[in-house]
C-alpha cells in the first residue's frame, strides 16, 4: 500500500502516442472499478484522518479527481487520489500558513493551488524535474512519513492522546505512558493489524486484506457492542454527492511555496507509476502529460469537496489486480465511489478508530518495509547518499513537510553536484599495434619527442573543471610536443568555468611549443569557443565527431604530429648546440696559437 516511490524511476518524458478516440469501456473495468471503488472508502478515510481532516473529505478525493484524472492521463490505469504523504503535507501547509484545516474554503483553495502548480509544470514539460529528487531523499522522506503516519493514529490505535507536538516526541511519549493506554482500543487496532496479517499470507486475498480486515473486524466490534470511538464520533458522512466547494480566493497567496510543495510530493510519488504498470494498449506514457491530467483533476476536484491528490500506486495496484484494461477502470473507481457514499454512506461511520489506526499502523509498516531493499543500498552506495537520507528524515519528522521536501530537492542537487565534479578525469588513449586505442592513465609530465592523446571524460562542470586543472599533464621540462584532447561524448555542459580553463591551457602549452590539437567536437561546442574566443586560439586545430571516435582522434593525431615533426625541423635541434660565431680579426685566439 505504500505510495512512495522512487522519483527517479521514471523522471524523462517520452514521446506520446498519436491521440486515439476514448475506448470502449470492458467487463472488467466495470468490475475493477467497484472493487477500487470500495477499497478506497477505507483508505480515504484513514489517510484524512492521519491528515488531520474530516474523513469524508477523504472519500470525496477519491470521487471527482479519480474520474478527471482518469480521463486525461498517459498512463492509463492510474488511479489519481489522495496519499498518506500528500494528507500530511496538505495539513502542515495549511498550519504553517496560519490558515484552518477544518475550513472547506482553505482546503478548496490548496487543492486548485496544487492543481494549478501541476498544470503548469505539465504544459511547460518539466517532467523532468523530478530527477532531481534523489533515491537517497525519496527514501529518507518515506521513512519519515512513516513515522509521522504512526505517530499521528497513537490516539485511535491506543486511547492515549500525547501532549507533545513534536512527531518522535509523541512516540516516546505514548511508550512512556503504557499504562495510560485503553485495552479495548488497543484490541481492536490489534486485532485488525493481526486480521490483515493474516489475509495477507494468502495470496489471492492480499490485494483485498486491507478491505477485508476492515469489514470483518467492524462486523465483530459491532456484534459484541465494543465501546470504543467510531468514525460518526469524528464527523457524519452524509449520504450525498460530493459538496460543491468554493475555493477561499484570498488564501491562494499564502498556499503558493506550500501548494508548489505539495505538488512536487505528488508527482514525485506518481513518477514510477507508468514503468511499474505500463499501458494495456502498448501506448507510450508521457510524465509530463500525466502532470497536466493530476492538476486538471486537482483543480475539478477543488471545487467537490476533494484534499489534494496525486497518482497512487497502491490504488492503482488494486485497480490493476481487479483486472482493469482501460482508462475506464479509473472512471469507474470514481463513479462506483459516489455510488456506494449515497448507498452506503451512513454506514461507514460505524467504522472503529481503532480499526483505521490499525490500518494505519499497517500503511507505515508497509511504507518501511517496501522502502527497506532501498535503505540498505543507499548506505551501501556512498556516505554522501546517507547523510543525505539520514537529514531528509530527521526534516520530514521535525519540519513541516512542504520545507522537508525543499531541503530534500537542494540536498538532492548539492549530492549530484558533488558526485558530478568527482567524475572528471583525464585518461591518456595510447595507439595498439592492431590500430585500435588503449585506455591509461594520464601522464604526469607530457613526454618530448612525440604526440600525446589525452580524452577528457567529465561534463564540464565547474567544480569539476576547477579540480582538474592541475591535473594536466606538466610541461616545464617538455620540448618537441605534440598534444591531441579528445571531447567527444564529453563537457556536455561546456560552462563559463570550461572554456576560461581551457584558454589558460593553451597559453601554458603555446608557451612551451606544444602542438595542441582538439578533436571529437560537436557542433554547438564549436560555436561556444567562436564565442567565447578559444577557437582564435586553436586556428585551424579543431577537429568534429562526425567521423567517431577513433577517426576523429587518428585525423588530429596525423595533423599534431605533422606539425611538431615540421616545428622540429625549422629549429636546431636541441641535442647539437649551434656552432659559435667566428672570432672578430683582432682576436689572438687559443694561447700559443696564431690567427690563421
């Protein structure tokens, strides 16, 4: 049920399938739909409540947006609606704007925030901006919600409400105070964590245990009359279609960072949902269409009483169980959930707290444990990677999360800015008798006499170019040089940084009569040294990558060589010194000796 995923899983746009016409709905949508339909009673209403929000707001996010964003997303069979993580964060939000979570209007006005942050992410193409959340931070911030979701079901899974408003500090407070704690809530939440255990051993009832659980232990509670807190004790869940809201228009403002927040949390969970469920029909997913479908469902669903939402994997993993074949099953999902509200509506609120705080407690076990494979290999990975996971959970359970998700973007960034500097390096390419090219290492001095290949392989980031400078090769004992540098598939993203380096390079190597030749350069690379002044330089020493690699490098090592052989010509040679000048005709010469 987790639904955190990896945002790098799937971060880049592919191109989309031609548009086709609305298929035709199948048996089994219909069938998916009910069955996603009924599971997201339960859900909805737990990760409201974990929110802190009414629980029929939950339901209600499960009926508008689902339909919407069925409609218009790439990725057909997934399923857009409210998230643990997306509850949490919608709360701290509004908190941290000093704005009421319980008034409809301010969340009516997050929700189209949201929305609206997706849809312009979607229609500028930014898919890809969510590789720039880290695997290491996506799972430091699960972790965190993880125990933020715990820490918020104490009260309805044990009966003892924490003073501490600090997410750890509930946690040692509730153990703290055992004896504080109520028997029957605590036996029902048990027994329904204990129930989902059990249903979920089986393999044909574990898509549906979460529901089953539910439904089974309500029945018990209910039978035996069990005096425990139920869901009508929190808030009526009336038998109606969903309320038409208006959004409050003078908090936007105040919700704009947080609703930017929230959106990236959202698309960052719903990112890996087209690699993990591919489309049915064998249509290409577009991650930057499914942000404009999420936000388009955020801004409808702003307007019927909906919290923010976003692509769910595990209401899209029940939709997919139940056998959906189309967008339709998504469409479904959100009509049969009215349906079963205006049917059933007065009945969910039968449901124990107990029985949602235990679900709970499953969602964050599940959060953990499917985020568990990606802990170990991240501490395995780097020490960078895990302190940036360990600073990313520590801010998820001490900030409010719309700053925990900044933070977790810059540290992802800072982590790539640094690992991408410690890539460059410098390797030499050393001809073999089979006209192939070796690879070793860069030498320390540039050696006389004959022409040296150096490939440059980095990106030409700045840091990384700072750090390489002083790599090249000396030359202060060289004479008679030839040098080739080869670009090709490198310094991608040739910076200010790159082409001053390489100016203060070619003075060194001029200085000393090198014969310097750059081969394997792209197009645009060559335009930026005409810009930047480097080709004035080089003259005629710049060699394209439309040849590949071994001709590019084999035409400017001729051409280095060809040069240096003709320099050493024209210039006595170094081992000879010139003959001396003849004496003038007063010079008396050798002692002893006449001046012939």
């Amino acid at each position: 049920m987790s639904d955190v995923t990896t945002a790098d899983a799937r971060s880049g746009d592919e191109e989309p399938a031609p548009h086709r016409r609305l298929p035709r709905p199948t048996p089994r949508d219909v069938v998916s739909g009910f069955v996603t339909g009924l599971f997201s009673i339960p859900e909805g209403m737990a990760y409201a409540t974990v929110g802190g929000f009414a629980a029929p707001l939950g339901l209600w996010s499960g009926a508008v947006p689902t339909i919407i964003g069925s409609f218009f997303s790439r990725t057909v069979l997934m399923v857009t609606t409210l998230t643990s993580a997306i509850a949490l964060s919608a709360k701290s939000v509004l908190t941290d704007a000093g704005l009421d979570p319980g008034d409809l209007g301010s969340v009516a006005a997050l929700t189209v925030m949201v929305g609206l942050w997706m849809v312009l992410l979607g229609v500028l193409r930014l898919g890809s901006v969510m590789s720039f959340v880290s695997t290491a931070v996506m799972t430091g911030f699960t972790a965190g919600i993880a125990v933020q979701i715990v820490a918020g079901v104490v009260k309805d899974a044990t009966g003892y409400e924490p003073e501490s408003g600090n997410t750890v500090g509930k946690l040692v407070e509730a153990v703290a105070h055992v004896g504080a704690w109520d028997a029957p809530t605590v036996a029902v939440a048990g027994a329904t964590v204990a129930a989902w255990a059990a249903l979920s051993v089986v393999p044909r009832l574990r898509k549906t245990a979460t529901l089953t659980a539910l439904v089974v232990v309500t029945a018990i509670v209910a039978a035996f009359g069990v005096d425990v807190e139920r869901v009508s004790d929190i808030a009526a869940i009336p038998r109606s279609l969903p309320p038409v809201t208006l959004p409050d228009v003078g908090a936007l403002p105040e919700l704009t960072s947080g609703g930017l927040a929230i959106a990236l949390i959202a698309l960052a969970q719903a990112a890996g949902i087209g690699a993990a469920v591919p489309n049915p029909d064998g249509s290409r997913t577009n991650v930057s269409k499914d942000f404009t479908a999420q936000g388009l469902a955020n801004v409808a669903g702003g307007f019927f009483g909906a919290l923010p939402t976003g692509g769910s994997l595990s209401r899209t993993g029940v939709a997919t169980s139940g056998g959906a074949q189309t967008r339709w099953a998504g469409i479904f999902a959100g009509a049969w959930l009215i349906v079963l509200v205006l049917a059933l509506g007065p009945l969910a609120g039968a449901i124990p707290m107990p029985v949602i705080g235990g679900l709970l407690l499953v969602i964050g076990g599940e959060l953990v444990v499917g985020r568990w494979s990606d802990i170990v290999l991240v501490v395995r990975t780097s020490w960078l990677s895990a302190a940036a996971m360990v600073v990313t959970f520590a801010a998820t359970t001490q900030l409010p999360l719309q700053q925990a998700i900044f933070l977790g973007a810059g540290l992802s960034i800072v982590l790539f800015a640094v690992q991408a500097a410690r890539r460059g390096r410098l390797v030499e390419l050393v001809p073999t008798d089979d006209g192939d090219l070796r690879v070793a290492d860069a030498p320390a001095d540039l050696p006389s006499g004959r022409t040296t290949v150096l490939h440059y392989v980095g990106t030409g980031f700045f840091a990384e170019v700072n750090r390489l400078e002083e790599e090249w090769p000396h030359t202060a004992r060289t004479h008679d040089a030839g040098l080739v540098i080869s670009l090709r598939g490198t310094a991608g993203i040739p910076s200010t940084t790159f082409l001053k380096s390489l100016d203060r390079l070619l003075d060194r190597w001029h200085d000393h009569g090198v014969e310097v030749v750059v081969c394997g350069v792209p197009d645009d690379l060559r335009r930026r040294f005409e810009t930047g002044g480097v080709s004035g330089r080089l003259a005629d020493s710049v060699i394209g990558d439309a040849d590949g690699v071994v001709a590019s490098v084999r035409r400017a090592y001729d051409l280095a060589e060809r040069r240096r052989t003709a320099r050493s010509a024209s210039r006595p040679s170094p081992s000879r010194p010139p003959d001396p000048p003849d004496p003038p005709d007063d010079d008396p010469g050798p002692r002893g000796q006449e001046t012939p």
